[in-house]
C-alpha cells in the first residue's frame, strides 16, 4: 500500500496549509477515499523534512476543515460525505451569524484571507514603490499588473497576454464597461431566458432592449440563438457558460463551438462572463478560445478569492479593446492600483491558488451537505458550484415557497428574479450556499427548505 505523502515541491506558502489543501485535493480527486488512514504525523514529517508541529497543525487545519476526523494517538482518518464538523465563525466577520439565513447572495465562503491581506499590506508597507499608488496610472495601470492577470486567466486555456487584458472594478463594472464599448441605446442585447439579474437594471438604465433566448439542459441553445440572430439585429449577446446563474449548467466544449460558430455566422460580439470559472478544477476552455474575434471574456477574483478586492479582468480581441478602455476611463478613471497590486501579489507569489483551493473544497463540502439534506428533490448542481438550483415538487408554487421559507427564517430567490420574460418564469429557487459563514447554518436552512418540500397541501391554485 502507498503511503500519501503531498508533493509540495515548487509551491509556496505556509507549508501547514499546503498539507491541508493537499489533502482537500486527494480527496476530490479520489486518491485520498473515506476512512482512508492518514499517516502517522511523524512519519508524514519525516517524510516532507518538517517539523512535528508543522504537520500536526495541518492536520488540525483539515480536520477543521472537514476533510479529516481523528483523535491525537488513535489515527487521523478521511472523513465520508456525512455531517461535517462545524467551522467556527470566522474572527472580524461582518456578514451575520444570527437572524435569517441568507440563501440569496452568491457569494464566496468568508474566512480565509485576512492573514494573506495582513502580511502583503505589511510588505507594502516597507516597499519602495507605495507611493506609486497616490497616482493616476496612465495607458491601463501598471504593465506587472496585467502580466499578472494574463498569468491567472492562462490556467483557463486563454492565451492571454498582458495587452490584451484590461483591469476593471470586479465583473460588475467590467459588464458595465462592456456595454458601454459594444453597444448604443436602442441596440438589442441577448441573453439567456435566465441570467445574472443586473443585466436588467443595466440595460435599463443604458436603454437596451434585452432578447432572452431560450436555453435547454445543455445551456444556451444554439438554434435558438441562431433564430434570435436571423429575427432580430441584435449585435451582443451577454451569457455564463461556465456555472451560469440560476441554473448552475456549464456548457460543454462541443456547445461552446456551436454558440461561437452561430456568433462568427452573424457577427455577433459575445459578453462571456466566467465569474465562477476558477471553482471547478477542471472545466472546458473558455467561449473565447473558439471566438476570440467575437469575445469579451470577464471575469474577478470576487468568487474565487475576494469580493471585497473588486479587482476584475477583461480580455478582449484588439478591436475591442480601445472602445474599452474608453468605458473604463469614462466610468472609474482606472481601478485603485493599490487594489490590483494585492491581486496581482497574490497571483504572483501563489497565494491566490491556495484562497482559490479553499473556495473549491469548501464549495464542495457545502455541496455534499445540499446533496445529502435535498437528496429525493430536483436539484442541479455541479460539486463545486456555490449555488444550486432547486426546481419545485408541483404541490409548491415559487413564490409561496419563498414566502414559507423566510417565515422559517430562511431567505431564497425564486425563479422570476432571473427570467426577462415574467411568463417564462421556471417554478424554482436558487439557493446560494457560500455565503453563510458557518456550516451549522447551511445545514439548518437547508433543513427547513427540506422539511418545507416534504409538505404537501400547498397546491397551487390556493396561492394568490
Ligand atoms: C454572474 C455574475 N456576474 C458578475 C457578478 C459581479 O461580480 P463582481 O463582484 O466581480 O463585480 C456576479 C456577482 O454576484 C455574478 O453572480
């Protein structure tokens, strides 16, 4: 038998916490499987050339975690998909841990980070450079800067180089400097039948006429976007084929060619808004590899490390990226340097890879748990997805079901927040599970939608 051992050559960081990733990630790869015995501290130690204390700390650090469940002398043993231990609250946390659990932010998991934050803003603090960032950046802010954004999105199959890719506010304002480079009032923008809600207020507010096209289980329909293309002289289309809100679906490799191929077809520019794009360890390239004429790829480190970074990136084709810079210097000027130097910090020295690697493995455990506690009901999925969407047994219509779960406390988003279209608004909920910062919560408010699900006498036409 093997004994695991984690190669933690080349990587950087405290090594109690690289053990503890390492084993998040055996686990999701299977070759670390439940009741698997760990090794015995003092041989791992041995083994790795570290110290006893640094090997029992991370162990700890995974048991705390949930990855691991054992007794100082008695073997440290791989944890099964039940009830996982509860996290504590993080210190310094300003999201609630009493009152309604909030199901309605997608948000990433809090609690990792602030030691990160502490030790770059110390290194800052004695850096030469500190007072670069009291000024204007001219020309996209600092060349090191997009290198380092160019390095992060190159692990999604992008080939992105430094000047091509634009710095903005999080993804937020790169959809908004989007629009404003791609389209002018009056002009129609597609989307799909569900989509990320603030498309509607933005379209609003910048006079758009919003086109939903029709999805199926695989995504954005192809044909139905090539109808939408003939039927209309839409020139834009926003979408999120990687973990797309509400429904969680990522397109394959083989739907992402047929979009592109319907958007070259007809000219049409693509929004690709991959905000989710780094949890899954393993996804299909982006939209942009098969339409990089037609493209805006955006995306933030808001899911995957911080949202309170608001660092964002936009990678575009050259004709594009004049207009955007535009919109970017219109709307902001230029994103705080100071910001994107914590950013680019952390993508540089690894430290982004490991916030990133504790978003998958606590996306997942909180996964796991929704699996297990909605197990019998129509939820889809995907295992590392912060969200999950949870269509409705017929006895429940959406919004009486949002109306019982927020009197138990327990605070969802139906279906209609989502649609363009109030009619094609599916009977289901969405159910955001990273933005509670203590597990003990998740499973309660997961309990109380379960416990909801089971009743029945709640037909719909009872329901004004
Ligand atoms: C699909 C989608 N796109 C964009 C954003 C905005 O992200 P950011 O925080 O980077 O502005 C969000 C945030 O919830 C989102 O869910």
């Amino acid at each position: 038998m093997t004994i695991w051992c984690p190669d933690l050559d080349h990587k950087t960081g405290p090594k109690y916490l690289l053990i503890a990733e390492a084993i998040g990630q055996s686990i999701a790869d299977g070759s670390l499987k439940e009741r698997d015995r760990l090794p015995v501290q003092r041989d791992l130690a041995y083994r790795l050339g570290l110290s006893l204390n640094t090997v029992s700390r991370a162990y700890a650090e995974a048991i705390k975690r949930g990855f691991l469940h054992g007794e100082v002398g008695r073997g440290t043993y791989v944890r099964g998909a039940g009830p996982m231990p509860l996290r504590d609250a993080p210190s310094g946390m300003v999201r609630p841990t009493s009152g309604p659990i909030d199901f309605t932010l997608n948000l990433p998991a809090p609690g990792e980070g602030a030691a990160e934050l502490a030790a770059t803003l110390a290194d800052l603090q004695g850096s030469d450079k500190l007072a670069a960032h009291l000024d204007y950046q001219t020309d996209g802010g600092a060349p090191r800067h997009a290198e380092a954004a160019a390095a992060w999105l190159r692990p999604l199959g992008l080939d992105a180089h430094a000047d091509e890719v634009i710095l903005a506010n999080g993804a937020q304002h790169g959809l908004l400097v989007s629009l404003l480079a791609m389209a002018r009032p009056g002009d129609v923008l597609l989307t799909e039948a569900m989509t990320y809600a603030p498309i509607k207020a933005l379209a609003r507010h910048l006079d758009l006429k919003l086109m939903p096209v029709a999805m199926d289980d695989g995504g954005l329909s192809p044909a139905a976007l090539d109808d939408a293309c003939r039927n209309s002289a839409a020139k834009v289309l926003y979408c999120m084929p990687t973990l797309h809100t509400p429904t969680a679906i990522t397109m394959t490799e083989v739907r992402r060619r047929e979009i592109a191929a319907v958007a070259k077809r007809h000219d049409l520019l693509i929004i690709e808004d991959d905000v989710f794009g780094f949890l899954p360890p393993e996804r299909p390239r982006p939209l942009a590899c098969h339409a990089p004429e037609q493209t805006v790829f955006l995306t933030s480190v808001s899911k995957c490390l911080a949202p309170g970074l608001r660092v964002g990136f936009l990678h575009a084709p050259d004709r594009l990226r004049r207009a955007l810079h535009a919109a970017v210097n219109l709307s902001c000027w230029m994103p705080p340097s100071l910001m994107a130097e914590i950013a680019s910090t952390w993508i540089m020295d690894g430290t982004a890879q490991r916030l990133n690697q504790f978003q998958r493995s606590e996306a997942r455990a909180r996964q796991q748990l929704a699996r297990r506690i909605l197990s019998g009901h129509d939820v889809r999925a995907d295992p590392h997805g912060l969200h999950l969407w949870l269509v409705l047994p017929k006895h429940w219509w959406a919004d009486a079901f949002r109306a019982a779960a927020e009197r138990q406390g327990v605070k969802v988003l139906t279906g209609e927040t989502f649609v363009i279209t109030q009619a094609d608004a599916p009977n289901a909920v969405r159910i955001c599970l990273s933005h509670e910062p203590v597990r003990d919560r998740v499973i309660q408010g997961l309990e109380i939608i379960a416990g909801l699900l089971d009743e029945t006498g709640h037909p719909g036409d009872l329901v004004v």
